[in-house]
C-alpha cells in the first residue's frame, strides 16, 4: 500500500496543480484582475518557500519537454487569434514596436544589467536583455478580457506579445550558446538567428497548410467533425513546435506562432469548436506551467539581487518601456492616455520564465561539469564540491573560474527575470484596469439591457464595429445561450438601479431597453435618464400603443410592429435598398461620424470627396439640429456630423479620416 501510495504522488500533485489553476482562473474572472497573479501566487505558496510540495527534483528531467509542449500550445492559441485585420488597425506602430522597441528594450535591459551589477558579463546582461524583451500572449491576453480598450491599443498590445515572444525566444537561445560555446562573430550570431526563425516559419507554414486541407478537403466523419478537427489542430501544433525544435532548438516557438497565424487567417471550418476547444486547453496548461515555474523561485535568489534588482525593474517598468512605447506610436492615431496606458502594460510572462528556468539548469549542470574537470586534474583524491573552495594554480583555477561564472550568472539570470516577472505582473497586471479607468482609455459603454434575440443581435452588429457593449439579462439560460455566443453579459434586473450601475452605467454612452416587457422598458428608460444621465437612451415598444408613452418622456423609441411593417415595405417597394441595407456590417456600412480633423473644416463636399476612401460617400450632414443632403458646393465645420455610407471597410477608414481620435 506504501509503495502504491508513493507511486500516485506525482499525480496527486498534478492533479492538485490544475485544480489549483482552475480555482485561479475563476477568482481573476470574478475580481476582474489577470490569472497570472493568482497563479504565481499559487507557485510560490506550493514551492520550497511555501508548502514545499513542488521543487527541482518533483518533475526530474521531464520538466524541459513539458514545458516546451505547453509554450508551444499557448503561443499558438494566441496567434490563432491574431488577425490580420487587426493589424491594420495600426501597422506602422505595431511594426516599429515589434522592431524599433524590441531593440530599445533589449539592449536598454542589457545596459541597465551591465550597470547594475558590475561583475557581470555583457554576454550575460545580453541574455537577460533577450528574455526581458517578450511581453507574450499569456499576460497581455488576460488583462486584454477585462480592460476592454480600443481595438487599435489590444491589437497592438497582442501583436507584440505574439512577435516578441518569437523572437525573444530564439534570440536568447543564441545568446545562450555563445556564452555556453565560448564567443560568435556578429556574422555567426545573425545566422544562427535566421536559421532558427527560418526553420520556425517554414515548417509553420507547411504544417498550417496541410491542417488547412485536411479541415477543407478531408472528409473527418460528418458525425463527429467538429472533434476530429479540434484534435487534428492541437496535433497539428504539437507536431510543428517537435518538428522545428527537433532540426533547432527554440525554433519551435517560432513555427507554432507562423502556424498560428496562418491558420488563424484562412477560412477554415469549425473555426468557433477549435477556438473554444484550444482556449480551455490553454488555461490547463497555463495555469500548471506557471505555477510549476513559480515554485521554483528561491527567496534568496531574489534577495542577493540587492539594489542592482531593484534598479533594473525600475528601469525596465519606468523608463524602458515607456520610452520604447512613445517612439514606436510616435505620429500615429493613439491618445496620450492610450500611449501611457501601453506603457504601463508590458508585463512579463511564460516564455523569460521558462526559458530563464531551464537556462539556469544547464548552467548549473555545466558548473558542476568544469568543477568535475578541475578535481580531476587536481588528483588527490579532491571531490568537485571542494575542489574549487580554495584551488591550487594552473589550469585548475581557470577551470574553477569559469564554473564560478556559470553558477553566478545562473542565480543572476533566474533572480533577474522572476523578479521583473513577478514586479511587472503585480503592479501593472493587477490594477491594468484602474489605470485604463484612470486615463480614461476604455470606450464608454453601450448597454443592451434584455439578451433574447433582439438584444443579441443588436450586440452583433454593435460589436462588430468595435463598440463595448454588455447585456444585462435576468434569465439563466438566456445569459448562458449569450455567453455561448461569445458575448459579455451581466446578470440582474435592468429595472433595478445597482445592477445597471454595477453593469456600467456610470460610463455608458448608450442604453437600449430591449426586453419583451414595455414596462420594464419604461422603466428602464426612466433610470437611465434620470438616475445616470445617459446621453442616448432608446427603447423598444412591443405594442405599438405604448410608444406614445415612450415619447413623452423624451426617450427614442423603436416599435418592432412598425419597423417590421417598414422592413417589408421596403422590399416590396425599393428591393435593391432593402437588399443592400441586409448586407450592412457585411459588405456595406453606414455610419455617423463628427468632424474633428482639421483637413475637413472649410472644405467643401466636392472637395473633400475625392480624398475619402474607396468611393465612400457623404450622404447626410447635421449641424445645429438641422440635418440635410448637402450638395457639391456644402462647406464642412468642426463638429458637423456626417453620414458615410460605401463598403464596410472603406467607410471604416473613412471615419479614421474624418475622426482621427475615434
């Protein structure tokens, strides 16, 4: 019985990791604040400097192969979701902070180190520089769910993490064996860089597009599809992260970001199952990695840091990132509040800490390796762990030194990195939101209080166009039918002031009543109106008798028997208009926008129309409550309100011209 015991330790342990991890996930969920908190946490309280039920020796030599697997699952559920789009939301920022800032971040960590500890190398202090660049998916995703920011800021923010996890990765790695190998040439150094980033991204590739035919072409069983495909993509990862790392080391990261990427942006099916599937397989991973990690942390690795430790999380967190921010979004669409938002969130996460941790053993093992070599050619009968105490002169000291150098730098590199980790994550993962609350960087919301079919689907369109909307909904299986199709819901009664406010009224910009109950509209309404003072309230009335009542009280009203009834009408009348206005948010677009840019005042429509994109048209202006057509001749003013209407993404760009802050 002991010795059955003593056999499932290790799976009682795991088991307790992941369940631990879950607990995390859904406490980060209910206080809004990122999981990483809650799991290093959980690391540290589990590691030798808590319970000590996790250390060094509880995983043995399998620790390297798990954690690569599970790098190699979270970059790729992260680039999964990167879209190309997004990127266009801002690429020339996201380019230079992937480019520009990754330099200024690598060799401004690399100096700060050099200067803070004097005794180390500049090959050291490189190495930290390298890991210290990645952001990474695992911490700026999770802050990215509950700070709801602009599109352009999250797609920045994530696009970094994705890129820099890549390339931090691989050009640690080559840092790492010019210190382990004894020196490179620049010329040397760049190609080990390039062979490794080039592997990545032509297996990635090549694995991306065999997944993609297999999705497309394949027949996978009609009656379990959606199965079939989550695993052939989870395998189809593994394999690529095996596959790239097999030919070079850390090349793996970079082929499962290319794959990521890739397929993420082709049309394949059952796209929503493999995105769930992937995204729950993640948080199990996450969560055991990193408190595994965590609870490999050494206090006293922290400690023997001093002030040189502190002076470097000051230097990363307060000059380095905010510098590298302001000069890679410099002349592009970002507020001051957005760019001081960014610089504030760089977090770092899996890939420094993983990497750093089996860094650290391999230099570990080679100091214990140069100590057997000098007790060995010290003779006598010396041991390795004394022979180096007090060395006799010749090649034994060198021997001694360089082992010295290994075990130094090994306590310097892990002590550096988690601390920054552990810095970055608590003070700037931990009250991200506040901070986005205080720079005023989350859009105002919109409120659709009902989730039946009307709410949702108005939260479709809404979200579409990159509002930040929330439902409030009473009914427990309309919220989880709403939560299924990926939507934020809150639940409560909208009638009932705290849940509205605790939904966001104090920042809502809209409200939408749209239940199935005219009173409860009304009502609903009222408090909008005169308890948050919302700018825009609109509801709907079912009977179209109420409306009156609606009207009465000021609030925009929308009665569903009338607007069906015009619904029709126009396809019956005008079925070129009524077909086009079903592709809106599709293909066509119609939006209002104001007129802030200073290129637009004192123009006229004819002169102005020429400059707007893809042949969007201005179809309507309002000023001073007056709305009309305008005619060539119609000179435009700051804060006119025009209507654009042309194809989807045309009028997208064309309200970036009109309202460069929007």
């Amino acid at each position: 019985m002991r010795m059955a015991a003593g056999t499932n330790t290790g799976l009682y342990l795991v088991a307790s990791i992941i369940g631990i991890g879950v607990v995390a996930q859904v406490l980060a969920d209910r206080f809004e604040v990122p999981s990483i908190i809650f799991l290093i946490g959980a690391g540290i309280a589990l590691g030798p400097e808590g319970l000590g039920l996790v250390t060094r020796s509880t995983f043995g030599g399998a620790l390297p192969s798990i954690v690569g697997l599970a790098v190699a699952i979270i970059v790729f559920e992260g680039a999964f979701h990167l879209r190309l789009q997004k990127f266009r939301e801002t690429p020339a920022a996201t380019t230079r902070l992937v480019t520009i800032g990754a330099v200024i971040a690598l060799v401004g960590t690399a100096v700060v180190v050099r200067f803070a500890f004097a005794d180390t190398s500049w090959e050291f202090a490189f190495l930290i520089g390298a890991l210290l660049v990645a952001t990474g998916p695992t911490v700026i995703t999770p802050i990215m769910e509950v700070v709801p920011v602009r599109d352009r800021v999250e797609a920045a923010l994530e696009t970094e993490g994705i890129v820099n996890d890549v390339t931090a990765a691989i050009l640690a790695v080559v840092v790492f064996e010019v210190i382990v190998t004894g020196g490179s040439t620049p010329a040397e150094f760049l190609r080990l860089f390039i062979e490794r980033l080039g592997t990545g991204m032509v297996i990635g590739t090549v694995v991306a597009v065999v997944l993609y035919y297999a999705l497309q072409y394949v027949d996978l069983s009609p009656g379990n599809a959606p199965q079939n495909a989550r695993l052939l993509v989870l395998a189809g990862a593994l394999v690529a992260f095996a596959a790239a790392d097999f030919v070079f080391s850390e090349a793996g990261v970079a082929a499962v970001a290319v794959a990521g990427i890739v397929l993420g942006n082709l049309d394949v099916p059952y796209e929503e199952d493999i995105s769930e599937f992937k995204g729950d397989v993640t948080l199990l991973v996450l969560s055991f990695v990193f408190i595994a990690l965590a609870a490999l942390l050494r206090f006293e690795d922290l400690l023997r840091l001093g002030v040189g430790g502190i002076l470097v999380v000051v230097a990363v967190a307060l000059v380095i990132r905010p510098a590298l921010v302001f000069i890679s979004t410099v002349g592009d669409r970002f507020t001051f509040g957005e760019r001081v938002f960014m610089s504030f969130v760089g977090p770092r996460g899996i890939i420094p800490a993983s990497v750093a941790t089996l860094f650290a053993v391999e230099l570990e093992s080679e100091a214990a390796t140069l100590r057997a070599e000098a007790a060995e050619l010290a003779g006598g009968g010396a041991e390795a762990g004394t022979v180096c105490t007090s060395p006799p002169a010749g090649a034994t000291t060198e021997l001694c030194a360089e082992a010295a150098t290994l075990a130094s730098g090994s306590t310097l590199l892990v002590g550096t990195v988690f601390l920054v980790i552990l810095a970055t994550v608590v003070l700037e993962g931990g009250p991200a939101r506040k901070i986005a609350e205080f720079l005023e960087v989350i859009p105002m919301r919109v409120i659709v209080v009902g989730g039946g079919q009307v709410g949702r689907t108005l939260a479709d369109r809404l979200e579409d166009r990159g509002e930040n909307v929330v439902l409030v909904e009473v009914d427990e299986d309309v919220v989880e039918t709403a939560r299924n199709e990926g939507h934020t819901v809150h639940i409560g009664d909208g009638t009932d002031t705290e849940v509205l406010q605790a939904a966001g009224a104090d920042n809502c910009r809209i409200l939408v009543a749209a239940t199935g109950d005219d009173d409860a509209n009304l009502l609903i309404a009222q408090l909008a109106k005169s308890k948050f003072e919302i700018e825009t309230v609109m509801a709907r009335a079912n009977n179209p008798g109420n409306v009156e009542a609606f009207e009465d009280l000021g609030v925009r009203t929308i009665s569903s028997a009338v607007a069906t009834a015009q619904a029709m009408d126009n396809a019956i009348e005008r079925p070129a208009l009524s077909q086009w206005m079903g592709e809106l948010g599709r293909t066509g677009d119609v939006q209002e926008i104001e007129i802030t840019a200073d290129r637009m005042v004192g123009r006229t429509v004819q002169d102005v129309g020429p400059e707007l994109p893809g042949g969007v048209l201005i179809a309507l202006v309002a000023r001073d409550g007056d709305t009309r057509v305008p005619d060539a001749e119609f000179v435009l003013e700051q804060g006119d309100r025009i209507t654009l209407i042309g194809n989807r993404d045309a009028v997208r760009e064309a309200m970036r011209f009109c309202h460069p802050d929007e």
